[in-house]
C-alpha cells in the first residue's frame, strides 16, 4: 500500500509536446541572428553564388544526421538528450560514465564558445547604426596577434566593450530568482522573427537575379579550392544549423515520442534550409556580393542586414534592423546561458560529473557555480573573432557528440537488437556512414589548430576523468555512485 502511494505521488513530466510543438521548439533554438554575420564569412570560402553550396551540403548533412538523432531520440525519450543515449550505448556502469563525463566536459567548452558568438555577433551588428560609428571603430581597434601561422588574433574595441557590457548584464539578470525574468522568455526570438520577415518580403520584391548570380569576377570560373572552400562554408552553415535536435533534450515531454521526434526534427531541418537560403538569396539579391567584405576583420565590422535596409529605406530602417538584430542576439545569449548552466549542475547532481557545479544559492535558488563558470568562459571567448570562434565550436562538438552518437547506434542495434525500436532509420547503416564521413570532413575543414583543440579537450577530459574517479572512488576505481537504470532527472 505504501508502495503504491509513492508511485502514485511520485511527480512526473507530463507529455505535452505534439509535433507542432516539437518542431516549432526546434526551428526557434536554430533560427537566430547569427546567419546574418556569417554570410560575409562564407563568401570568403566560396565567392558569389557558389556559398550556396554550403547552405545545401550542409543541409544534407544535417538530414542524414537527423535520422540518427531520431532513432535515438525515439528508442529512449528521456530528458538529457546526448548525455542520455552515450551513458546508455556505451555501459551506465562503465564506458557510458566516461562518455558521459566526456559530453559534459566538452560541453564547458563548446557552450560557452556557443553563447560567445552571439555577444561577438552584437559586436558586429552595432556597426549598423551609423557609418561613423563603423569608422570609429575601426579607428580604435586594437588587435594582438596570437599567433600568424594559424591566422589567431585577439580584437579589443568600443564594440567589443558594447558586446561584453551586454554579457555582463545577462550574468547579473540570471544571477537571482527567475519569477521575476519570465517576461523575457516571451519575447526571445520575437525580434528576428521580425527581422526575417522584413528581409524575405523586402527582398522578394527587388529581387535581382543578375545581382544573386553574378558569376564575374573571383566567380568567372569554377573555385580550384573547393574542396577547402566548401568545408569552410560548411562549418559555417552548420554553425547555423545547430539546434535541429533540440526536441531530443526534453524528450519526456513529447506526446508519442516514437513518432513525433524523429519527424519534428526532420520537418524542421528541411524548414530552417529553405529557409536560410531564401534569406541569403534575399539580401544578396539586393547587394552585390562584391561590395560585402569576406576577411575575418572586414566582416567583423560589416552589418549586412543593416547595409541591406540602408539601401533600400535609408539609415532609419538601418537603425531599425540593427536594433532588432541586437535584441535577438541578447535574448538568445540569455536563454542560452539560462540553459546551459544547468547541464553541468544536473551531471553533478546525479554523480557524473565535479560536485562543486551541482552547489545551489542557498538565497536565490539558482547553481551559481554553474552559470558565473559558464558566463565567465563565455566572456573570456569574446575576445575571438567570430570565424574561430565557430571552428572551434564546431571542432570541439564533433567527435564526442556526434560522432559518438553515430557509433551509438551501431553499437545498440547489434547489443540490444530486440530493444523497441519505434523509429528506424532508412537504408541503414547508410545514413551512418554518410554522417560519419560529413563530420570528419567539417572536423578537418575547421582548420589544423581545431582539429588539434578537439584531441586536446578530449585527452585532457579523459585524464580529469581518472583523476576525478579516483578521487571519488567511482568506476574504474570503485563502484558506481548509482544504480544501473536509475532515471537522469531530479527527483
């Protein structure tokens, strides 16, 4: 009887997502103000209307991962998302720990690297309120060159004061209870929604195809590095991308999960490349390709959006898209940091990962370790232009989340091949090996310096890891602190 009146007391999720919900959850993480600040830097991969090769490849990279996430997502709909299907694939007892604490690990990386490019983005938009601005920064602009052989330098000016003043300003509004902070979550997004649509409508009306596919110039003849150029331009758009499986993370949520995720996430991988190519062809329809500036410094001090409205409707409508541009940059950067200083708390919490980031304020109610870590990395990464700043999101990502995921599936169909399965990837294992092939590509498009901070991260978290188990007394030094099968969310 006692029994049965805990069960029936125990609180649960409820399931409350439907496909419509799943995936407009889905295309709102990937949309943001981020495409705007990369078209420049993809026309420095692939000139005039080749870059759009890097919208469409990517996206079929996005496709076939897609299909891997769904039949994840549908096999085990439980909160936690990659955390969940790498402690699970690989043994909750034994190699799923270190894969677990890996994700975690580079996470502390890639996150933060993630929510810096938003703030370096606003750095970029601001240039979009007045050309004198633009000049004074220009003017002030302070570099350190950290290093020429791998093209690595540090950028202070106005704009970046600007940008990290906003970052500030995020820590000290999460750093207290959120009752009071509700109202932003509402009008997350909102802005560059708007913002798409004005471009897409304006865009559509003087829309010049002599203008979109102008092939003279850098663009007269086929790229010899395309090879180079397309993985660049890749690394780039997948940037963008990131987010399609964002419904997998609150899979206890979703009403028929063996259906709706892998089909939520699909749907919205093939709305959000429709329509980011709609948006690109948009703007450069409109201005030349060959007026938009493609070298990392350049771009860093060049608002396309806003050039776009100034040539259209003057500075005021300029202003206008610069505003809304920036507002979304910091509503994203918000939740983002919200989010995100939660996974590490919620790893720790549950015993896979440093206890000190599963501390809670004992006045505020929040992991305060968590998000001042999170939010003082994120800072520190602003400091990056926004093309590296992107490789190395890109790079530190690739092995341990997506790679991993891809080795998951193969190794739950010949481990577990009774477990149920209500989504199954077609033509499998093709889409496995295409997935694999696309990430190892991007992993070495990212550049030589990328590739080498991925095996880093992943070395130096491995060893942290037997330091941290042995400290601990857990596997390989002992038992583990839980159960095998016990749930990943707070009671």
């Amino acid at each position: 009887m006692g029994r049965k009146s805990l069960e029936i007391n125990t609180p649960t999720l409820q399931r409350h997502f439907g496909l419509l919900h799943a995936t407009a959850l889905n295309v709102s993480m990937i949309v943001g103000a981020g495409v705007f600040a990369t078209i420049p830097l993809m026309l420095g991969k692939l000139p005039g209307p080749y870059a759009l090769l890097g919208w469409v490849a990517a996206a079929c990279l996005m496709l076939v991962d897609g299909l891997v996430w769904g039949e994840l997502g549908a096999m085990m709909p439980g909160s936690g998302g990659s955390y969940l299907y790498l402690l699970e694939a690989y043994g909750p007892r034994r190699w799923g720990r270190l894969m677990a604490f890996l994700f975690i690990w580079q996470f502390l990386i890639s996150g933060p690297l993630e929510l810096a490019s938003g703030l370096i983005a606003i750095a970029i938009f601001t240039n979009g309120f007045h050309p004198a601005y633009a000049q004074f920064n220009k003017e002030h602009t302070w570099e350190w060159v950290f290093s020429k052989q791998l093209n690595l330098t540090l950028t202070v000016n106005p704009a970046w004061f600007a940008a990290v003043a906003v970052g500030g300003l995020i820590l000290v509004l999460l750093y207290r209870r959120m009752t009071s902070l509700k109202w932003l979550t509402v009008t997350i997004g909102l802005g560059v929604l708007a913002v798409i649509a004005w471009i897409l409508v304006e865009g559509a009306i003087r829309f010049d195809p002599q203008v979109a596919f102008d092939y003279s110039g850098a663009a007269a003849t086929w790229p010899e590095d395309i090879g180079t150029g397309l993985g660049g331009a890749m690394v780039l758009a997948m940037y963008c991308y990131l987010g399609y499986y964002n419904v997998c993370y609150i899979g206890a949520e979703v009403r028929d999960p063996g259906r709706t995720i892998p089909r939520s996430i699909l749907l919205s991988a093939l709305l959000v490349a429709v329509l980011f190519v709609a948006l690109h062809l948009a703007l450069l329809g409109v201005v030349s390709w060959h007026d938009v500036p493609t070298t990392e410094a350049e771009a860093s001090a060049y608002n396309l959006p806003a050039e776009f409205m100034r040539k259209i409707h003057g500075d005021e409508a300029a202003v206008v898209v610069t505003g809304f541009l920036i507002w979304s940059c910091f509503g994203s950067a918000f939740a983002g940091l919200l989010g995100y200083s939660r996974i590490p708390y919620a790893a720790a919490r549950h015993g896979h990962f440093f206890a000190v980031f599963g501390q809670v304020h004992p006045r505020h109610h929040i992991p305060h370790v968590a998000l001042l870590f999170v939010g003082a990395l994120t800072l520190f990464w602003t400091l990056f232009g926004l093309g590296d700043v992107i490789n190395a999101l890109i790079a530190t990502r690739i092995l341990e989340q997506f790679i991993g995921q891809i080795v998951a599936v193969v190794l739950l169909r010949r481990l577990q091949p009774n477990r149920p399965r209500p989504f199954r990837m077609y033509l499998y294992p093709v889409p496995c090996g295409v997935a694999l092939v696309g990430w190892l590509y991007l992993y070495v498009s990212a550049g030589r310096l990328f590739v080498v901070i991925g095996l880093a991260t992943l070395l130096v978290g491995g060893l942290v890891f037997l330091w941290w188990s042995w400290r601990t007394s857990q596997w390989p030094f002992g038992d583990v602190a839980r159960s095998e099968g016990e749930p990943l969310t707070d009671g």
